[in-house]
C-alpha cells in the first residue's frame, strides 16, 4: 500500500513537471524576440514562433534548417567566428552580443537588422554537440525611427553639432551646419577659429567662452551650471563667405554629461539672419520716423519761441473751428497779440535783443496756456493762440490773454550785455460763431488788436457778444 | 561464450525487441495498419532532433534500465486523426500530445509483459512528454567498448507518415537476456481508440 502511494505520488510530481516545462516552452514559443537552439553543425533543434513568422516556415520544417543560410557571406563568417569562439571550451565567455543582417529565405524579402544575443549552453549529448541558443531583436523599427529622427535633424533650419572638450568638431548632427557655417567640411575643425574668422570684434567673448568649456571639462556638471550664464556673452554672431553671404547666428551650448561629469558638448546654432535683418529694418525705419518727425518738428515749430508755426495753425485750428461748430467745444476764442513797440527794440538794441523778447514771450505763452491750447507765432511779433473751452465761465479766451499781457509786462526781460527790458503786448480777442472760419475769426481777431493798439496799448480788447 | 559474446548477444536480442514491439504496437494503435520500420532513416543526421515533441517511457528491472522514446509532430497526428474522424480537426496539441503519450506507455507495456513472461518483473513509469531541444538521451550511436549501454532510433512508417522511436538502455548486470523474445503474442484484443 506503501509503495502504491509511493508511486503515485511520483507519478503526480513527474505529471507537475511535465506540465511546468510545456509552460516554460510555450513561453519561449510566444516571446517576441527569435528564439532558435542549434547544434554542433549549427542546425535548428529549437525554434519559437518569431523564428518560424520571420523564415515563413512551421514549427516542424523549422528544425534541422541551417541557420547560417540565413545570413549573407559576409555575417555568416562572423557568425561562425563567435560560433567558434563560444563552443571553444578554453574560452571563459558564455555569450556574444552582434548586430547581423538577417538576409531572409528569399530575394525578395528585405534584409533585416538584428541585434543577437548568443549563449553557449553547453553540450548535453554527445550527437548534439556544443549546443547554442540565440535571441535576436529585430531593429528595422529602431532603424525606422532612427532615420526618421535623422531626416528631421538634417532638414530643420538648425545647425546641431557636437563638440569635444577641446572645441573641436566631432559630430554634425544637421546638414544646416555647413550651410551655417558656410563651410563644407566640419569634423576636426575648431568651432572658435571659424567663429572668430567673421567676428574678429568678438575676440574677447569668443576666448572666454571656449576657454571656459574647457574648464569645465570633465568637471561636475553643477561646475557648468554655475558659470553657464557666462556664456550668454555671445548673443548673436555673423558669418560672412564670398558674394556676399552673411548670415548672422545664435550659438547656444549645452553639456553632454558622463558619469555626472561634463564630456563633450552640444552646440545648437539658431539662424537668426532673418530676425536680425528685420530688427535691422525696424531701427532703420525707427530713425527714419524720428528723423521725419524732427522734419516735422521743424517744419510746424518755430525754433526761437517754441511755439507752432503758421504751417501747423492751419490745419489744427480748423479742425477746433469745425469742432466748435458741432457743439463739441463750448467755446473758442482767438487771441492774437502783437508785441509793443517791437520794432524799436530791434533797433535799439539789436535784433539778437529782439530774438530774446520773442523767446522770452513764447516761454510765458507757453507757461499760461494748457495742452490743449494751440500757440502760433503768426509772423515777426505777432502771436495767436486758439484756446478751446468747455467750462461753464464765458470769455475764458480774454482771461488767458489778460493773464499773458500782465504776466509779460511785469517780467523784465534779459536781453543780454547785463541788459533788462520791459516790454508790452496788446491784443485782440474773438469768439467762434457758427459761419466763421479761420480767415474770418483772425480777421476779427486781427481787428480787436488794431483797437487794442488805438487805444493805448498793452491791453486786450475782446469782441462782444454783440460783436462789438 | 565468453561475458562480452553474451552482451553483445543480450543487446542484439533486445535491440530487435524493441523495435519488433514498436511496430507491433504502432500497427495496434493506428487500427491494425500497416506499419513499416526504417532502421537507418536516411533523411536523418546525428544530432538533429527527431520532431518536436518527444513522449517517453523509463522501464526498470534488476537487469536492465530503458529509456523509450517516441518523437512526434503534432499535425502528422492530427492530419492522421482527420482521415479516420472529420470532427477531429478541433484537437488541441494537448490531446494530440496524450494521444502519443498513450502509444509509448503501450509500447513500454508490451516490453514490460514480454519480460514478465520471463519471469523477470519490470516496472515502468507514467509516460511523459516534453519537446524543445531537450534530446538528453540522443545518444543513437552505439558506445564502443565494453557494450553496457546502448542507444538505438529508428522510424516507423505508417499512415501517420513517419515518426521516430529511440531508445536508450543500460544493461545493469552481465546475465544472458538474448533468451528474452516475444513470443507470438498476439496484439492485444479490444482496439483502443484512445481519442
């Protein structure tokens, strides 16, 4: 009864080991890498399916296949090289890695990389010999992408490349390098020297920069990170070849680390021609705008009394007088002054003295009136002012002129040589109505400072509402 | 006859039993057909591995210990199965793989009642099966020497196309077993259909 029980315990252990090793085969059936054992004459003795999907066979016609017939010449000797190498028994290595070339059953089944692990398993039976078994990856995928990812690097409009620690060039990672650079060959080349050949006026930053790679070489990574700010020095560099080629470029460099240690370092150019060239553009039309506007300036400003000239009053008056007349301005007055006496004081004194009472004028204009307010001088020394106003008060325009008339006979005025003068204005005020324009106010304007002037001078005569 | 006469004599007798019994018992199994043994199967190099999966057997006595093995495909069973039962296309590996486990635990057991009609009682194991390259009895060359142990293969042809048997035996004592024949036992009444 024992031995009943023995035995068909054992039976039970045998049956559980049975079914183990069909599930350890099945899982080497179903791994996605090729699978394939082979004995001493390199025949299949077991193959999973990735083997059978990739030859196009079964399970069965899989074995006794020469697995060497799969590569070409060529891979064949290197296979049988690490063959050899492995099932010498003198030999301590017990795997081989290689990348081969599966060939395939057929010509017209492309050939496939493959990267191989190879193992010696050693021999269990003296017919099979040194047995090995082999794992293989296909890498078509990783070669795909591998391309793809090189494609987009060599046509995107960057220049990537890799330097060593000395600055020299030992990859080029985009074909826009050498255009870049305008130079056809790169590997070996000083970076520095082809840099520094279009930018002589850099020389310092360019020293600094690549000595400070150097430097860091080799140091800790956090060794760069600290200094890497130095090298925002060179911002934007010009490369210029023959026939007039000039392109201008912005070097940013990064390191590659080993072991958390810098080894060698990436360097990405950026094409900045267009940029530059449109900022170059933008400064050209700014100066263009300002040198206009100081044209302008010049053109509508009058340069001793600061004040606008005739060639502004026309336009910026009419647009008030338009506005008036559409009720946006409660009221518009036009003053115009006329210095007193103006004329002997050129004579008296000189017209440099003269030119000093204008200027002098115009600073008190200038000084009693707002923004919005438009001061003219009209001609010699004669001024008008149109002087918009909203405020509820009426006659705000005789006010200002008042305080102008007042303010410019109490303030003596230097006329050079130690030399003080007093000096008066009259002037004559007029109000907008309806019909007026421009011509029509001055003249009335211009009529008021006539009375002004009749009447004594140094006085403002303003026009009445009825006109008077 | 002097001890290595007698061995060699003992490894003949039993070299020619097994292989009678697989046939005898191949021809059973697959419905009484007719089944043909290829001694040196010319298609075959050393060292190649017979088919995928491999069902075997362990007999064991005082004198003598064997390993019998019997190498299959799978589909050649089951392209066989589908000439007798059209509904037998569904079987799994499984059950073609039981199907054969089933054939050489039969032919251990005519080896096994051969020897009990000598009086010497043979104990035989379940059989089992496993495939891969695990060929660990593949020793099919005879070992020269002092012949104690052996190891013999060849093919069965039948209406399962072909299949292999091997055998690997250990003669454990020096007694005269080339008295030990089949006598005409007659295949086993009852056909068994195993599937």
């Amino acid at each position: 009864m024992s031995n009943n029980n023995e035995l068909q315990a054992s039976h039970r252990v045998l049956s559980m080991l049975e079914s183990a090793c069909e599930y350890n085969e099945q899982i080497l059936d179903d791994i996605p890498s090729v699978f394939v054992v082979l004995n001493q004459h390199n025949r299949v003795i077991r193959a999973n399916k990735a083997f059978c999907d990739l030859v196009g066979c079964t399970m069965e016609t899989a074995l006794h296949l020469d697995f060497t017939a799969f590569f070409t010449s060529e891979n064949r000797d290197i296979l049988l090289h690490h063959f050899s190498h492995l099932r010498d028994d003198s030999n301590r290595d017990t795997n081989a890695r290689v990348k081969l070339e599966f060939a395939g059953t057929s010509e017209d089944q492309p050939a496939k990389p493959f990267f191989w692990r190879i193992f010696r398993l050693g021999s269990v039976s003296e017919a099979e010999g040194q047995v090995i078994s082999m794992v293989g990856d296909d890498l078509s995928g990783l070669y795909q992408s591998e391309l793809k990812l090189m494609s987009i690097f060599s046509s995107i409009p960057l220049g990537l490349m890799v330097l060593d620690s000395q600055g020299r060039i030992t990859e080029v990672l985009s074909e826009y390098c050498h255009v870049l650079l305008n130079q056809r060959t790169l590997i070996g080349e000083s970076l520095y020297s082809i840099l520094l050949r279009s930018n002589p006026d850099q020389e310092r930053e360019l020293t600094d920069a690549f000595d400070l790679l150097r430097e860091c070489a080799g140091q800790f990574m956090p060794h760069f990170g600290a200094r890497e700010a130095e090298l925002g020095r060179i911002s934007q560099l010009k490369i210029e070849g023959p026939s007039g080629f000039e392109k201008w470029i912005k070097p940013r460099i990064q390191p590659i680390a080993k072991n958390n240690t810098v080894d060698r370092y990436m360097v990405t150019l950026e094409d900045i021609t267009a940029s530059f060239l449109a900022q170059r553009q933008i400064e050209k039309a700014d100066l263009l705008g300002k040198q206009a506007q100081a044209l302008y300036e010049c053109a509508i400003r009058d340069p001793l009394s600061g004040l606008y000239t005739r060639l502004f009053m026309n336009d910026s008056i009419s647009r008030l007088i338009a506005s008036a007349k559409r009720d946006n301005i409660r009221e518009l007055a036009i003053v115009m002054f006329d210095l007193d006496n103006f004329k002997s004081v050129n004579d008296t004194y000189g017209h440099d003295a003269g030119d000093r009472v204008i200027k002098a004028f115009g600073n008190i204009i200038r000084a009693c009136t707002r923004d919005t307010d438009i001061s003219v001088r009209y001609g010699g020394e004669e001024f008008v002012l149109a002087l918009p106003c909203n405020e509820t008060h009426e006659q705000g325009g005789a006010i200002v002129a008042d305080r102008i008339r007042a303010k410019l006979a109490d303030t003596p005025i230097d006329i050079g040589k130690g030399q003080m003068l007093r000096v008066t204005t009259s002037s004559g005020v007029a109000y907008c109505q309806k019909n007026d324009t421009l011509e029509t106010l001055l003249h009335r304007a211009d009529k008021y400072l006539y009375v002004a002037k009749h009447n004594g001078k140094n006085r403002v005569c303003v026009e009445t509402s009825e006109g008077e | 006859m002097d001890a290595d006469a007698v061995t060699q004599a003992s490894v003949d007798s039993l070299r020619k039993l097994l292989r009678d019994a697989s046939v005898v018992q191949a021809s059973q199994y697959f419905d009484g057909q007719n089944v043909t043994l290829i001694s040196d199967p010319p298609d075959h190099q050393l060292g190649q591995v017979l088919a995928r999966y491999i069902a075997m057997v362990l007999l064991t006595c005082e004198e003598l210990r064997i390993v019998f093995k019997v190498h299959f495909n799978p589909e050649q069973i089951r392209a066989y199965r589908q000439t007798k039962r059209a509904s037998d296309t569904d079987l799994t590996d499984k059950q073609l793989v039981d199907f054969m486990k089933e054939l050489s635990n039969q032919m251990g057991g005519r080896v096994c009642r051969i020897f009990d009609a000598h009086q010497i009682s043979m104990g035989m194991s379940v059989p089992l099966c496993t495939r891969g390259i695990y060929e660990i009895y593949a020793d099919y060359q005879a070992k020269t020497g002092a012949v104690t142990k052996f190891g013999d293969f060849w093919r069965l042809e039948g209406p399962f196309d072909g299949i292999y048997c091997s055998c690997y035996v250990e003669l454990l004592g020096k007694n005269d077993l080339s008295n030990i024949k089949a006598e005409d036992e007659e295949a086993q009444e009852g056909e068994l259909d195993f599937l």
